[in-house]
C-alpha cells in the first residue's frame, strides 16, 4: 500500500479495533472484532483478507491477527485523530460523552490533516490563553445549558471589565503573544 492509497473508513476501523483490542485483551480475535464493530464474523475476515493484501496486518485462517509496522502506525493515527476529535466534542464544546464517542467515530475518517492540527491548537491556544482558558470555556459551557445566553454575556462582560479595571485580568481584546 503507498501513502497515496487512502483507506476506507471501514478498513480503518478495523485497523483501530484490533490495535484497541491487542492492547486491551493481548490479542485481537475474530469474534471479539465482529462483537465491537457489530459485524459477522465472515465481514471481519473478508476486512482481514483486504487488510492483509495492503501489508497492514498478519492474518492467516483460525488465528488472531496482528497489525504491521505500517498497520500500528495507521491504527495509531486513526485511533489519534479520534481522541482529538472527541476531546474537542467533550471538552470545548460540551458534548454529552456518548455523543462526542459516536461523533469522533464518524468524523475521524474525514478530516483532514491540516483541519486537525488547527482543531488541536485552537483548544491549546483556548486552554492557555488568558483572554480565554478555562473561563472563557466554562462562559460557553454556561451558554449552551441558558436560555438567557444574551443576559448572561452581557452580566459575563460587565464582570470582566470590572476586572480589568481593578488589573485582575488581561485586557479583554489584547492580542496574544
């Protein structure tokens, strides 16, 4: 397989479910495979066969496969993009977790390299900046469960003014660094 082969979403949760259950069980068998993607075992091994062509696991009849050195590595992206994409859900935006999880699941396979490493630094830069961090954070969180979300921003900007003025805060429209 060459790196300008895209794999499909299904493939590479194949690949992110055997790598999940080889770290979590000590091998990846069939069933447990078709059990977690909610599959028959005949479409796991019909995956394995496709899987194994591309040099991305070892798999042989009635044995447990195993991923390569380019599978690990495949199954460690995927597996990265959707821990990323499901803190962003959970944490920044305030996704219930079971949402976020089924979410990050779809999205993972879409995004694009690029995308992702913004998503990444803009919950950095919200997580650490100090016209924003954790304030900033609880602000929205605080908006998404009101209906008031107006008359809350508006007593949330006389707060902070009131706080800059006593030097407790950064200016509020300062630009970072």
């Amino acid at each position: 397989m060459t790196a300008t082969e895209p794999l499909s979403a299904e493939l590479e949760d194949y690949l992110e479910s055997i790598a999940r259950l080889i770290r979590e069980c000590g091998q990846a068998r069939v069933r447990d495979i078709a059990e977690g993607l909610s599959v028959h075992k005949s479409t796991v091994t019909a995956a394995l066969h496709s899987l194994a062509g591309k040099g991305l696991v070892n798999y042989a009849p009635y044995s447990s496969p195993t991923l390569t050195r380019a599978g690990g590595q495949m199954a460690d992206r995927v597996q990265q993009r959707h821990d990323i994409l499901e803190r962003f859900l959970r944490d920044v935006l305030f996704v219930a977790p079971e949402l976020a999880e089924a979410n990050a699941c779809r999205l993972e396979h879409a995004v694009d390299k690029a995308v992702l490493e913004r998503l990444t630094r803009f919950m950095d830069f919200v997580q650490r900046c100090p016209r924003g961090g954790t304030k900033w954070i609880r602000g929205y969180e605080h908006s998404c469960a009101s209906d008031t979300a107006g008359d809350k921003c508006k007593r949330c900007m006389e707060i902070a003014l009131r706080d800059f003025r006593a030097g407790r805060n950064t200016a509020p429209f300062d630009l970072c660094g």
